[in-house]
C-alpha cells in the first residue's frame, strides 16, 4: 500500500503514524501532507524519517492507494478530486461529505460493508461522539431494535485539536497563579467548568455537534432511530465521554445488556458499581475500545435501558476508525 495522511502535523494526524505503526499496517511507501505551515517538518515512522510536504492542487496522489484526510472540512472539499481522481481511496474525518448520498459513512463495527459503495472514491469518518456511540449500540440493536436515543456526550478538551489541550493546561496553571485567563479555543473558561455548547448553534437549537449525532446515526445504522442529544464541553484533557439512554422495542434485561456488550466487538465490559469500577476518561487515554458501565434499567420506562460510555476520542473516535476501514478494504481485495 501507498498510504497518504494529509494534515499530518495535527492531533488526528499524528494519531494516524501512531495506530499505523502500532497495527502494522501494510505500508510501502508513505507520503506526508500539510499546509505551508507544516511543510518541512519532520516525523519518525518506524525508524525512518518523512519531511512534510505542502498540500497543493496537481498529480501528487497518482500513485497513492489510500489518503487520510485530517485537515478540516475546506481542505476536504477543495482537495477530494485531486486526491481520488487516480484512483486513491480517501477516507476522509472531517464533517464535509458525512451526510452526502453518494459517500459511505462507515463505522466498521457496525457497517463496513457499506465502504464497498464509493461512487466518488470518498469514505466518511464519522463524528467522534457517533462512533462511539454506535459501537454500542449495534451490539444492543441486535437484541432489539433501538427506537428513541437520549444521550448527554461529556468531551474532553482535545476534541477542538492540540491547541485546545495546550490552552487547558495554561488556563488551569493561569488560575492558580492569579493571572488573567487567556480564553481562545472556546467560547468560555474551560478550566475549572463545564460550557453547555459544543460546535455552533443552528436554528433549532441544536447545536451542530447534537444534530450530527441525530443525522449520523440513522445513517450507519440504516435505522428510524430517534436521537436528541446535549453536547457539553468538560475540563478534561482526553477522551470523551457519554451518558445514554435508549428505548427499544422489548425490554432488555441488564443480563442481556451486559452479556451482548461484554460479547460486542470492539467493546469493554467495565460494570462493577460494588468495586466503584465504571470507565473514566482519566484512565482510558490511549485505549482503543469503547468502555461501558453503569448499565441499569431506566426507570421512567419499562423499555428503557441506561448506560455510562468512555473512549479515546482522538483514536477510536478519529483515527483508529480510519484505518479500521482501510484494513476492512485490504482484507476484501477492494483497493486497487
């Protein structure tokens, strides 16, 4: 494989040199893309040494298999057809092309066939808080199907890129030394609070992170399900965490629920309230599983079922899922 990563200097695109190396992905040759900013620097990938090369419009994905795409929306959109137009497979984590007909939306837990239909040679990773989300679900939706989803995401401050994680550090260190608090990445003082806002408002109230969660579910889970979520912004460093609520059409027993996740691939059982074990994003930095506990029935519907979820947002959110696809598309003979 001639792999690409393109936005390789950012928080998703170093991840990328790390899951790659650690997977032993099948890689010839490797190619590096950034902005002007980034071009020039340098990274280590097993051993050998790769320069950053600025991402401009031309041939340079002709002889590329697979690009992964970091870089924000814009640069997705500008630079899809120069990166697929010879064949390459992008598969791509920004928020550009998740609900476009013609481009799958693929968490491979719960749909990777879905990446076999490509019409434009474009994959979408979907939004972090929907892959973890689903990877849940798919495991409870095939005890029974899943009507109404109510779900409050907990995200650490790594969610909004490297920079956000640095200013959280600086903010805490500003607080205590009774300095002024410089506040850029978010919209508030993250340290020390938790801000009700994640992404920007639409006209319904939503913001656009909650109303991803609604749209990107239905869509990877080929489902009529219901989804209303709040997405709040929390003074942690890494890993987002969840708290959900979902209906189906039959009662499911804790049993069921805790055996069908214990079971679920790509899943963590961690439920044990007597020993005060339950997943936290403190601990699970790093981590490529979803972890669940907490589990219980919901007691404002017979139907109803409640859980506690955490992952790396960063990796199984962005990352991990990406490549995940790839290896899907390698073990299938479907790249070129």
């Amino acid at each position: 494989m001639n792999v690409a990563i393109v936005g390789a200097s950012g928080a998703v695109g170093q991840e990328f040199l790390r899951v790659l190396a650690e997977r032993n992905f099948p890689i010839d040759e490797l190619t590096l893309f950034g902005s002007s900013r980034s071009a020039g620097k340098t990274y280590t990938f097993r051993g050998k040494e790769y320069t950053v090369k600025e991402l401009r419009h031309g041939d340079d994905f002709k002889n590329i298999d697979i690009a992964f795409t970091s870089a924000g929306g814009g640069v997705s959109k500008e630079y899809a057809e120069d990166i697929t137009k010879f064949g390459a497979v992008m598969i791509d984590n920004s928020s550009a092309f998740r609900m476009d007909e013609d481009v799958p939306l693929v968490v491979p837990e719960c749909n990777a066939e879905d990446a076999l239909n490509r019409p434009r040679g474009i994959i979408a990773n979907p939004n972090c808080t929907t892959i973890m989300m689903v990877v849940v679900l798919k495991a409870i939706e095939q005890l029974s199907h899943i009507r109404r989803i109510h779900v409050s995401s907990y995200q650490a401050a790594s969610g909004a890129g490297a920079a956000a994680m640095d200013e959280l550090y600086e903010q805490y260190r500003q607080v205590l030394a009774d300095e002024p608090v410089t506040v850029s990445k978010f919209p508030y003082q993250l340290a020390f609070n938790v801000i009700p806002q994640v992404d920007v408002f639409t006209e319904n109230g939503y913001t656009k992170e909650e109303m991803k969660m609604y749209n990107e579910t239905k869509k990877i889970m080929h489902s009529d399900v219901e989804t209303s979520a709040m997405c709040v912004r929390v003074p942690s460093l890494r890993s987002h965490s969840e708290s959900v609520w979902v209906e189906t059409e039959r009662p499911i027993s804790i049993e069921e629920a805790r055996q069908a996740i214990a079971n679920g691939e790509g899943l963590t059982l961690m439920d044990n309230p007597a020993e005060k074990e339950y997943p936290m994003p403190l601990f699970l930095a790093g981590k490529d599983d979803v972890y669940v506990g907490r589990i219980r029935k919901d007691l404002a519907n017979p139907n109803g079922l409640t859980f506690w979820l955490v992952s790396d947002q960063i990796r199984k959110g962005a990352a991990l899922n990406a490549v995940q696809i790839a290896e899907y598309l390698i073990k299938v003979g479907d790249v070129r």
